[in-house]
C-alpha cells in the first residue's frame, strides 16, 4: 500500500482546527503526527492511502 501525506499548519484556535480536520478526515485524512515549535503554531501531518491503480 502506498501513503501520500499533507501538512496542515494551524493555530490554537480550536473550533475551526476540528471542523478543518473533520473536513479533512471526510475525504480520507487520517492525523498521524502534530508538532508546535513554538509561537502559537501547530504542524499536523496527515495520511491517506493512494487508491491502486487500475491498470
């Protein structure tokens, strides 16, 4: 199975980081990793698995 993967960048602003994620998990986003170096700013990293191709 192959991934491919996406970073999203967010702030603390919870209401609209879960309605951002639900969006996200409704087309195949699985949250795998979320990291905050600091200054109020969080990277979450996102998978999904790439559908097989067909041919």
């Amino acid at each position: 199975m192959q991934w491919e993967y996406r970073t999203v960048d967010g702030a603390l602003d919870a209401p609209a980081l879960e309605q951002r994620l639900n969006s996200l998990g409704a087309e195949g986003w699985e949250l795998v990793a979320c990291a905050s170096p600091g200054h109020y700013v969080i990277h979450y990293v996102l998978k999904r698995a790439v559908p097989p191709d067909p041919g």
